[in-house]
C-alpha cells in the first residue's frame, strides 16, 4: 500500500500537498512564534531547507530526462548556473549606488576593472520579469542548440554524458575569465534588495521559501501530467528501446529534445530562486561535480519516480550538511561511497527498496488452517 502510494500518482499529489502545507506553516512558525516555543522554525533552517527545496527541484529536472527518457545528464548543473546567474545580475542592478564604489549604473566589480559602461547583455536585468524570462530562456536554448545537434546525430549513451559534462566545464572556465562581464571567480555577490524588500530580512527569506515550495510543487505536477500522458508512455518507451520505437514511427529525436529543453528551463528556475536564499552565484556551480552529485540524489531516492528524486535531495543534503560539519574534509568519499553502495544493493533508491519489501509482505503466504480446528469447527457449528 504504502508503495503504491510512493510509486503511484497519490505519492505525488501527497508530497504536493506537504510542500503546500510547509509554504504557509514554515514562514507563519518563522515569523509568528517565539524562539522557545518548540514549533519555531529559526532563520537558518528557513534559509537551508530553502536551498534543499531549489536542489530537489533541479533533481527533479534531473529525473525527468535520466528516469523517464534514458538520458543521464552530467551538465545539468549548468542550466542551473545560467539561472542563479541571470537572477544574480538582477539583484546586482538592484544594489545602485549603494555598492562599495557608488556608482549607479556599474556593479562594483565592473568599476574595479576600469569597465566604462554596462555591456549590452546587462541591459534589462534591472526588471524582475525580465531577468525570470532569462533564467528560463537562456537555458532552455541552450538545451535546445545542444540537443537539437546531438538528438539528430543520435548520439546516446555515455558519450552524451560526456559531451554534457564537457559543455559544463567550458562553461566553468568561460565564466572564470573576468572580460566575460560576470563577476570573474568571485561571481556575484553582496545583494542588498528583490523586489524592493531586504534580502537579509526575515519576511523576505520566509517568503522566498514559501516561492520555492510553491513552484516545486507547481513543477511535480507539471511532470505528474507528463509522465501520465501519452508522451509520457513514448519517453519511457524510448528509454527502454529507443530503437524499436524509432522503427514503429516515432521522430525520438523530437521526444528527446522537447524533455529535455523542458527540463533544462525547469533547472534554470531552480538556479533563480537558488541564488536569493544563499546569496552568491560564481562559477563554482557550474562544476561537473555538482551536476554528478544531482545525479546521485536521484538514484538515492529513485529515478523514474519524481517523489524519489525530491527525497534524495533532501536526504543527501540533510547528510551532507551535517558530515561536513563533522568531517568536512571525508564528504566526497562519503558520497562516493554512498553512490557505490545505491549502485550495488539499491539500484532503484529508496522507494525502490520501499516497493520491494511491501511487495514481499503482501506475497507473503496466509498461514495454514488446521482442518479440525477451522474447517471442521465450522461444519460442526453449520449443522448445529
């Protein structure tokens, strides 16, 4: 039961519900009771499991390729860099002449560099709704001009991840140079406004949390609508014989280019409401370590799930949150060692594991009726 629940459309309308439920209760306990009440949520915990939920909603985009369509993606944490970063540049052109340097119109790193005027690319970021529409735009075409040549050229398997991979790196070492316009290794930084509300205040955390919540939730069911249509049936098709369903008519290429753009736009907004809540974007994120790490929350909880992919996030972040603070130095090895181990003995994560054991107590065989105390009983007490 429990496993249908988790596998089925009921587990993901029940985490739908959880995350609407946190995004009115988590800020209302921030903001409205008192630090000793046991039901307060500190500022820090508003703040970290904020950035859990932007995680689980780039695992999310992550599962939906890799679960559903067969593609492991090892770039994925560049949709996401692209995202914080366009809403990095947003945050910076709200800072004006409050910067270090007092100029209003250049952010300080440019007029540290002897940068004369704000390039072109900058231009619009000082409007909310634009810097949104390129948090999803720019990743989105990205994917698109990505996919668009290797889906064609029918690239697959591991040689896609590594062209994945490979485009993340170019991308990490592009946006380390300091003529890019970006910030050069220290990114962006020292946000003092969105929307015109203080990003450092309570409300505006409790609220950017609330935000998180609600579009990772509006996203489950988006993939919830996917998955349950026809061209969710295709993408799994494709998964698990891409060649046969190429030979029964399907343009796969279409298919695969569409989910993944898809995911690649649902990463990016996962990378704008990332950046607000932790409040630095450089290019660091756009390591291949990171998007291997996105890799691993999925099969910890279960790729082809969408539930699975949430609570990986959450659970190898929660892990990695607190072995760092204990052994900061060993995280890597831990989660090496996690992936191996998920890979060996549970190679359908957690709700996999979860469906097996529930599956094995409902196969479980009744225990036998004795015949002269059940059946013969019984027929004593029916002929009475």
């Amino acid at each position: 039961m429990i496993a249908r629940k988790l596998l089925g459309d009921s587990g993901v309308l029940l985490l739908v519900a959880l995350l609407v439920a946190a995004a009115v209760l988590v800020p209302l306990s921030n903001l409205t009771l008192p630090p000793d009440s046991p039901l307060h949520v500190s500022n820090t915990s508003v703040q970290l499991f904020g950035k859990y939920l932007a995680f689980a909603m780039l695992a999310l985009s992550v599962d939906l390729v890799w679960g559903y369509c067969g593609i492991l993606s090892l770039g994925h944490g560049a949709f996401f860099a692209l995202g914080g970063y366009a809403m990095g540049m947003y945050l910076m052109r709200q800072i004006g002449d409050r910067g270090v340097y007092a100029n209003p119109d250049l952010p300080d790193f440019m007029v540290f560099l002897n940068w004369q005027e704000l390039p072109w690319y900058w231009y619009g970021f000082d409007m909310f709704w634009f810097a949104m529409l390129m948090a999803m735009v720019v990743p989105g075409l990205l994917a698109f001009v990505f996919g668009w040549f290797a889906f064609r050229s029918r690239v697959t398997g591991v040689y896609l991840s590594i062209i994945t991979q490979a485009m993340t790196f170019a991308l990490l070492l592009a946006f380390f140079r300091n003529d890019m316009g970006f910030g050069g290794n220290n990114g962006l930084t020292d946000f003092k406004d969105i929307l015109g509300y203080n990003i450092q205040a309570n409300t505006t955390r409790a609220a950017l949390f609330a935000a998180t919540a609600l579009t990772l939730a509006g996203a489950l069911l988006v993939c919830r609508f996917i998955t349950r249509s026809k061209l969710g049936k295709v993408l799994v098709a494709i998964r698990d014989a891409e060649s046969r369903t190429r030979f029964i008519g399907y343009r796969v290429e279409h298919y695969k280019l569409f989910v993944w753009t898809l995911s690649a736009v649902m990463a990016g907004i996962a990378g704008a409401l990332y950046v607000p809540q932790v409040g630095i974007i450089n290019p660091s994120e756009f390591a291949p370590a990171n998007s291997i790490e996105a890799v691993i929350w999925v099969a910890v909880g279960g790729r082809g799930t969408l539930v699975g992919a949430v609570l990986g996030a959450f659970l190898v972040n929660w892990g990695k949150t607190t072995f760092t603070s204990v052994l900061p130095d060993f995280w890597l090895f831990a989660l090496g060692a996690l992936f191996v181990a998920v890979t060996l003995f549970l190679p359908k994560g957690i709700v996999g594991l979860i469906a097996k054991l529930s599956s094995k107590r409902a196969k479980k065989p009744a225990p036998p009726v004795d015949s002269e105390a059940g059946v013969g009983t019984d027929a004593r007490a029916a002929a009475e």
